[in-house]
C-alpha cells in the first residue's frame, strides 16, 4: 500500500471514530444535507433580493450547479472508487447509504462552489464542515472531500473570472 492511501485509510478512520452520540450524528448529518440546502436558500434570497433580471440570475446559478453536478458524477463513474463502507472493515456509517461512487465528494463540491459563489467566510467554514462531515458519515474518504474541494473552489473561481471577463466594464 502506498502512503497516500495508508494516511487516506487513517485519517478516515481518526475523523470516521469519532465519538457518535445522537446528537453529534443529527448535527452531522444535518450538516452534510445543508450542502444541498445552503444553496437553494441562497439562490432564492439573490432573486428575492436582486428584482433586476432575476430570471437569468436564477438561470444562471441553476444550470451552473446542475453543470457542476454532472461533471462531478461523471468524475466518479470515471474514477469508479468504491466507498469506504464498502471497502474497509470496522465503518461508522449514519444515515441512508449512497450507491454510487465515492470520489469525489459532490456535496463538498457543492459546499465549496457555494462558498467561492458568494465569497461568505461563514460559507468557507461550512464548506468544511461538510467535507468533515461526509468522513464522519462513512460514506467518503479524506482524498475524496479534497478534491470535492478543490473542484468546487476551481468551478467557482473559473466561472467568476469568465463572468467578470464578459460584463467588465470598457
């Protein structure tokens, strides 16, 4: 085994074993469905409070996400990394078990093109939150979350540059 994957291996199960009460598994998984959540009620705030051309604000941020979340799927299909739960003895897993992929991690995607959208420091701290809470989950590994990560901050940050690029005042 190489030592990315040994450390990927222990890093989940140090944040994997963590101590799992009631109420740290509701906040948890509380959490990881905020990925999907945080930015719904997001979109719907920028209409309610930008009445000038809302309907390609919504549009936009729409096909954006759903563009997002088909190039992460892809990814996986691509990759085709099993699950931790179904590939490591001794799991803590919580909640409903996905049956796709694993890597990488489409809600700390998610999180983190959210996060780099509207530029929030509170929305970075969720982000990581939900990519610790997908390891505490079981239902992804450290290398996965990362990558979510790193593909949500790029996503964002590319289409900002592009956006700015196209209505940059001459």
């Amino acid at each position: 085994m190489n030592l990315v994957l040994f450390l990927d291996i222990q890093l989940f199960y140090f944040i994997n074993h963590f101590p799992h009460t009631f109420l740290s598994d509701t906040v948890m998984r509380l959490v990881s469905w905020g990925a999907y959540a945080v930015p719904a009620i997001l979109i719907i705030w920028t209409v309610w409070k930008n009445k000038e051309g809302r309907g390609r604000r919504v549009l936009t941020l729409v096909t954006l996400y759903a563009l997002g979340y088909l190039l992460v799927e892809g990814l996986k299909i691509a990759v085709g990394r099993p699950r931790p739960f179904l590939t490591l003895p001794d799991v803590t897993t919580v909640g409903s078990l996905p049956d796709s992929y694993s890597f990488p991690s489409g809600h700390t995607a998610l999180a983190f093109l959210t996060a780099a959208l509207f530029r929030k420091k509170w929305l970075w701290i969720f982000a990581v939150f939900v990519g610790i809470s997908r390891i505490y989950l079981g239902v992804h590994y450290p290398a996965d979350v990362t990558f979510g990560a790193i593909f949500g901050i790029i996503y964002g940050f590319l289409y900002e540059n592009l956006q700015y690029r196209r209505y940059r005042p001459c």
